[in-house]
C-alpha cells in the first residue's frame, strides 16, 4: 500500500445531537482510488465532504478527533479553508458548470486563485481538459457555453475545473450516478488514469463500480466503520459478514 | 431481503443436483457392468452419458448468464464460480464410467474379467461412490467438515489403486502372458476410479472455497486455518 495521504482517527460528526459519524479511524492511500461504500443515509457522503471542510457550511454541526491531510491538521485553527479546498477538489452527483463559456468554466478556480496571467491559463485549461480526457472533444469550441455539452461531457468538465488548480487530492460523490453506460465508462476509465497524479476518494452506490475502479474499499453503516480492505478482497471474500450481506444485495 | 437472484440460484443448485444423481447411478452401473460383465448395462451408461453432456452445456450457460445479469459479488459469486466447476467435473466423472463401460466391452469380448482375485477394485468403486456423493453433500448442505472428510479420503484411494496395479501386473501380465489382455482392461478401470476419486476431491475443494474463500487447491496444508467471516 501506498503512503497514508489522509489520516483519519476517531473522528466523530455530529448533525446537532445526531451522531452520524462515529469514532471512524482509517487511513487513505496516496495515488489510489479508495471507494465508500455503504447503504443510503450512513455517512458516507458526509465523511466524503470532511474531507474538505464542505460540512463547516452548515450550521449545527460539529466534530470530535482528527482529520490529517498530507501531515496537516485540517481542522486546526491556522488552517485556510479556502486554501485546502484548493488542495481537495470535489466533483459532484449531478455535473453543475458554471452557465460560461467551455474555458471560463476552467479558468474560474485559477481566476478566483489570483492568477491573471493569460498565457498561464490557457496552458493549464489546455492541461486540465486533457488531463479530464475532454480535450480533443471541445478544443475547437472552448468558447460555447458549457451547457451545451453532453451529461458526461459536463461531468469531464467538472473534473476538469477540479484539476486546473492543481489539487493533491479529488473526492468524488457519485460523480456517475446521473451518466449514461457509456459516459459512465469514460468517466471511470479518467478515474483510473488519475490516479497516477492524484489521491482520489469516492462515494458511490454503484458496487460494480467500486470493483472495476477502485484498489480499496470501505464499508460504513449507521456512521460506523464497518471493513476496509483491498477492493479485490473485499468484493470475494469480505471479512465481516453484514459486509457481505450488503455487496450481494440482501439489505441496503 | 428477497431476491430474485435466490431463485437462480436454487435452480442452477437443482440442475446441479439433477446431473451429480445421474453421475452417482453411471458410477453404479458401470461398476455393476463391470461385475457382470454385463454388456447390456454398458451400453446403456454409454447412451445417458450424451444427456448428462448436455446437462453441462446447460448449467454452463445458465451460470454464464447469471454472471452477466447479476454481477454477483461475494458468496453468490462464489457459488456461481464453484458451481460452474462442479459442472464441469461430475461431466469429467461420467466421461470416466463412459471408459470403464468401454473396458466392460472389451472384456466381454475377451472372456470375462478377472474379479475374483482382485478385492481391492469393488472396494476402490465403494471410495469413489461415497467420495463423489459426499463432495456433492457437502455441496448442498455447505457442509465443511464434510468436505474435508472427502478431502483426506483421497489418499487411500491413490493406494488401492497402486496395490491393485500391482497386484495386476505381478499375478496376471508378468507372470502369465495370457491372462495379460484381461488383467490390462482392469488395470485401467483401477485408474478411471481413482481418477473419480481425485475429481470429488477437486469437488470438495471447491466447496471449501465456497464456503470459506480458501483455495487450497495445492495448499491442502493451510485446511482450518482461517477463521469463519465475523458477525
């Protein structure tokens, strides 16, 4: 296994009195895929968000223990928010472009970054879209509205705003749930190639999904965690036996 | 949870079952066959042996498409796997009672076997009928114990067989030339049951990983070492 990128222990996650993230201690793998799994409503998504402070915009929550990102404490109070979102990118359920142009989409998180060279932003829009695998489908169109392109089209452009300002980490929440097969299969293949440059978390429903894309998967249920494990071992013999109810389907 | 995958399950569980009947009664009659020297029931074993051909080509495909339809994940994937080489060794077992039948009719031919003096064989036949019903058991009611019972039978056999082989070739093809084209059929069907009793031992094998995710096909070493997945 990789270097542990992300850090996690006993860390809790309270919505008001509700505790929907228990005592969870796990370790995230830099430059590989790590999927969440695990029924509707068990945290997975919320755990996902913690990762880059997207829960802090909501009122009445709080947290117990620690989160470390690359040795950093990143809910310690010298922590800038704003920065360690730059570090941790998201991607979306649903792809939701700007309504800009193919480039402006791109060139925003560099633009609100500070970043005002032009010549420095075309390379990396140029950069980012090839790296989200979008380039030679719009690099003669980059300034039609971006809500023009297809579903899938717009999901590799959200990757690719992502990527542009150059993150070390992408979570991603679902990002295929609303694609058809074949943008899905672009999407995971993108997934597998990034993960040469970039730790890459994902919460998704889609078991096959976590199989065919991730190298480890971790199971939570009512806000605990249950297993984690290398996927292949995971999907043929899980460990715990409520894991192995859940992927073959008999609850959830 | 219900799930409409059970009844595929069930179902490709019951073809299953249906074939290893059909495998366990050619067992039986080509042993009987050979007793007899019955050319009768030899032929009739060698007939059934198409349906049980096509009995695998169905399993096959069903489990195929359950694989395809289902994606199954965990257990049910390995009990899709399992049942997959299940098929494909009870049809292995009854191509064997096909060539036992077929030494049944050659001895035919030449007079008769050579039986008597050979105790060994039926108790060789014995092994291989429990072994396959067994594996099979072990199969249906995800019995362990069982299979690893099976499991550890497996190396008695390989000594009946090399005692009866031995027994063959000392009394009956060095020391007297012409009982040697009688003694040579028997000495085969020694092999072919032996060969019975490896393929429900590969059965059994499978059923371990079935059951507990163990492969420990060449590994019959690391057998309860793991332990059962935790609630």
């Amino acid at each position: 296994m990789n270097h542990e990128f992300i850090d996690i222990k006993n860390f809790s996650f309270y919505y008001g009195q509700n505790k929907c993230l228990k005592s969870i201690t796990l370790g995230i793998a830099e430059k590989e895929v790590t999927s969440i799994i695990g029924p509707s409503g068990c945290g997975k998504s919320t755990l996902l968000r913690c990762f880059n402070r997207m829960n802090d915009l909501i009122l009445d929550t709080r947290i117990e223990g620690t989160i470390h990102i690359d040795g950093q404490d990143i809910y310690s109070a010298v922590i800038d928010v704003v920065d360690l979102r730059r570090k941790v990118g998201m991607v979306f359920q649903r792809p939701n472009p700007f309504p800009k142009s193919i480039f402006e989409n791109v060139a925003y998180g560099l633009r609100i970054n500070g970043v005002r060279n032009k010549d420095f932003i075309a390379e990396k829009i140029e950069q980012g879209l090839i790296n989200a695998g979008l380039w030679n489908e719009v690099k003669d169109r980059l300034q039609d509205n971006a809500l023009r392109l297809s579903g899938g089209q717009q999901q590799r452009l959200c990757v690719a705003r992502a990527l542009a300002i150059e993150p070390e980490v992408v979570l991603m929440d679902e990002p295929a749930s609303a694609l058809d097969p074949i943008a899905t299969a672009k999407l995971e293949e993108l997934i597998v190639e990034l993960k040469k440059k970039y730790t890459i978390v994902i919460v998704t429903h889609n078991m096959q999904q976590a199989a065919r894309i991730s190298d480890i998967t971790v199971f939570l249920m009512q806000g605990e965690l249950i297993e984690r494990g290398k996927t292949s071992e995971i999907f043929t013999r899980p460990t715990k036996k409520i894991t192995e109810e859940y992927i073959t389907g008999r609850f959830g | 949870m219900e799930r409409h995958l059970d009844d595929e399950l069930q179902k490709l569980k019951e073809n299953l079952l249906k074939m290893a009947s059909l495998t366990e009664r050619a067992i039986h009659d080509s042993f009987e066959a050979l007793k007899g020297i019955n050319k009768d029931l030899a032929e009739a074993v060698i007939n059934r042996d198409e349906h049980i051909d096509d009995l695998e080509i169905d399993n096959e495909e069903h489990a195929i498409e359950l694989l395809a339809l289902f994606q199954p994940m965990a257990k049910d994937l390995r009990f899709i796997v399992t049942a997959m080489h299940i098929n494909a060794e009870l049809e292995l077992i009854a191509d064997l009672t096909v060539n036992i039948c077929q030494r049944v009719l050659e001895l035919a031919d030449k007079g008769g076997a050579l039986l008597a003096p050979i105790n060994d064989l039926p108790h060789l036949a014995d092994n291989a009928k429990w072994m396959v019903k067994n594996a099979i058991d072990a199969f249906v009611n995800n019995d362990e114990p069982l299979a690893e019972k099976v499991i550890l039978s497996d190396s008695e056999s390989n000594q009946l067989r090399s005692a009866i082989i031995q027994r063959l070739v000392d009394g009956f093809i060095v020391k007297d030339g012409k009982t040697a084209p009688r003694a040579i059929p028997l000495l085969l069907v020694a092999r072919d049951l032996e060969r019975i009793c490896d393929r429900a031992t590969y059965i059994a094998e499978e059923v371990i990983y079935m059951i507990q995710a163990k492969m420990i096909r060449h590994h019959r070493e690391i057998l309860n070492q793991d332990p059962p997945l935790k609630s």
